[in-house]
C-alpha cells in the first residue's frame, strides 16, 4: 500500500463513509471544499494537476479513491456499485469532513457518478463540474439495451465489461498493458492490433487497442508505473461493476424522469474525445442546455482526447478557477 501521497502538498486520510472505508487524497486546509471524483480505470492520482493548483488559490481539496479502487473498500456485490451506493459515497465524504456543501468536479465515470450526485442531493453542492462525458436526461430504456441492439455480436468494451469475471481476468492479468494503451491522445503511433476480428467471440479487449509507439508527452513512465500498482494491487473487478449496474441504475432512479441539474455547471471535453462522437460545442451547449437550469459555459478544447484534465491542466485549472471564483 502506498502510504504516502507521491506529490508534494497531498496527504491521505482514512473515512468510514456510507459503510466503507474509503482513502482521501486531501490537500488545503481551509477555504471552500471541492470534491473531485476520478472515473474508470483511474485513482485519485488522475486529479494530481488540479490538486495542487485548487489548494493554492484557497480551495480545501478532497480526491478520493472511489468505491473499488485504490486503497478504498471494495465491496463484493455488484449492486453494491449502484447509482444510489455511488452518490451516497460523495455526499458521506462532506458528512464525513463536516461540511454541508461542497463544489463537485467529476472526470468519465466520475461526471457521471457527479452528475447524478448533483440531481440527486441538489442542496448539498454549490456548483457541478463535468469532464468529457455529458448528461442528456433519463433515457427512455437502459443504455445496455440499446447498445445490445447496436451492436448485436460485434465487440464493445461496455458490453465486454458486463459479465462478471471476463473482463476482470484480463485486465488484472496485464494491468499495465490495458493503461498503456488507453492513456493516449488522439492520433498517437500505434503498432497494428492483434486481434482485427470485430466480433465479440474473436477475444478481449487489450489485443483489440495497438500498442503505443510511445508514451504521450503528458504522462511520464513514473506517473504510468503509480496508475498501474494502484489499479495492480486493487484490481479491477470493483471498477468493472460499475458498468455492471447500467440497467439497474435506470431501474432504481425513476424520478430523475423530466429532472434537472439546478445549481450553476461547467462542462469540459476534448474535441478529440471518442466519448463525445464529434458533438460540436453548439450541440454540446444546446444539448446541456436542456438538462441544465444554469449552465454556464461549454469548454470544447482541440485536439484533446478523453483524459483531458491530464492531457491540458493548465487549460482546465484555468478554467476551474474562473469558475468556481463566480460561485462566491
């Protein structure tokens, strides 16, 4: 276990919150709470940039591994990984410090935790920032359902990760071989994939994303190496389940029907981003618009990818900053 925060400025603590124990990566001592919640398959250390750079303009910072990874409990059941459990787990860690309010900031996996965190406990939070995955409202049927009518038999990492003990088995065994692959900018040298074969029966997930040539400018060896043993010595079954709640996260949130984010939002993504299908801002601002009671802008940044807050911090801080500087 890393006891020690690899980055100047950080300590970790320990809280009991929503049943488990969870790590928080904490930087700050006073000034406004800001809670920056990670996605898949990342850790605390994703937010190291903004850390440090909330801290110094004032801000009291908490990253926390979320339920599953890194150093914090991973409980055994899937449905222990709900929307419901998720959300619980953000608003616990402001129980946990004493605060009733707090700004929120989610990157993938965490926007998406975030947003229904902000839909779900609206009182608690001051102002929403969301990363490289938007919300578009409460679909009319679950998102695996659809995606299972797309793409039928033919291979799709959300699919992939649906069945207990697949995807997991692969990743734990090449852990470091899944993020050096994933942890690239768009249009990055790749060697020719192993595997070509479209279809699900054709093999897993790693074979299917060609090597990198090279690791991104923004990411050096010792920042892949500290990813690698925290997700090397979690292991990936708890982030997976996750995905795993898809259906049940609709089946259990039926008043989100019609629902809207109410307090002041940001949103951050990549022009280059997968995620984002080549949405334009005009589209990313018209579609936020209708979900959001107070969005205040849409920060589509060129040739970025999907790890966005790693690939251009200084964009993002600086956008964060002016942003949480409105909110008095």
């Amino acid at each position: 276990m890393n006891s020690q925060a690899p980055i100047s400025g950080v300590s970790f603590r320990f809280e009991q919150v929503n049943g488990i124990r969870m790590r928080l990566a904490t930087a700050g001592e006073t000034g406004p709470l800001v809670v920056m919640v990670h996605g898949w398959p990342e850790s605390w250390f994703s937010w190291r940039h903004q850390i440090q750079a909330l801290a110094e303009a004032g801000y009291r910072v908490v990253a926390p591994d979320m339920r599953g990874y890194g150093s914090t409990d991973a409980p055994t059941a899937v449905e222990d990984y709900d929307i419901r459990q998720l959300t619980a787990d953000v608003v616990g860690i402001l129980d946990a410090l004493g605060e009733d309010k707090a700004l929120l900031v989610g990157h993938d996996w965490g926007a998406i935790v975030a947003w229904h965190t902000a839909l779900l406990y609206p009182h608690r939070f001051s102002g929403l920032v969301a990363m490289s995955v938007p919300y578009r409202g409460r679909p009319s049927r679950p998102d695996d359902e659809a995606w299972k009518q797309k793409f039928g038999d033919r291979f799709f990492y959300v699919l992939y990760h649906q069945t207990p003990g697949v995807a997991e088995a692969e990743y734990d065994a090449d852990p470091y071989g899944l993020l050096l692959r994933l942890y690239q900018s768009p249009g990055a040298p790749r060697e020719a994939p192993e595997i070509t074969d479209r279809h699900y029966k054709a093999g897993g997930w790693i074979k299917r994303l060609g090597k990198p040539k090279a690791l991104p400018d923004w990411l050096t060896q010792e920042e892949l190496d500290y990813f690698t043993e925290e997700l090397r010595r979690a292991g990936f079954r708890g982030g997976l389940n996750y995905y795993r709640n898809l259906r049940r996260n609709w089946e259990i949130t039926p008043e989100l029907e019609g629902a809207t984010v109410e307090m002041p939002t940001l949103f951050i993504g990549g022009a280059g981003d997968s995620v984002l299908a080549g949405a334009t801002r005009e589209q990313l601002v018209n579609s936020l618009g209708a979900v959001c009671q107070d969005l205040r802008d849409v920060i589509l940044l060129p040739e970025v990818g999907h790890w966005i807050q790693q690939e251009r911090p200084q964009e993002v801080n600086a956008a964060l900053l002016q942003f949480v500087r409105t909110l008095g």
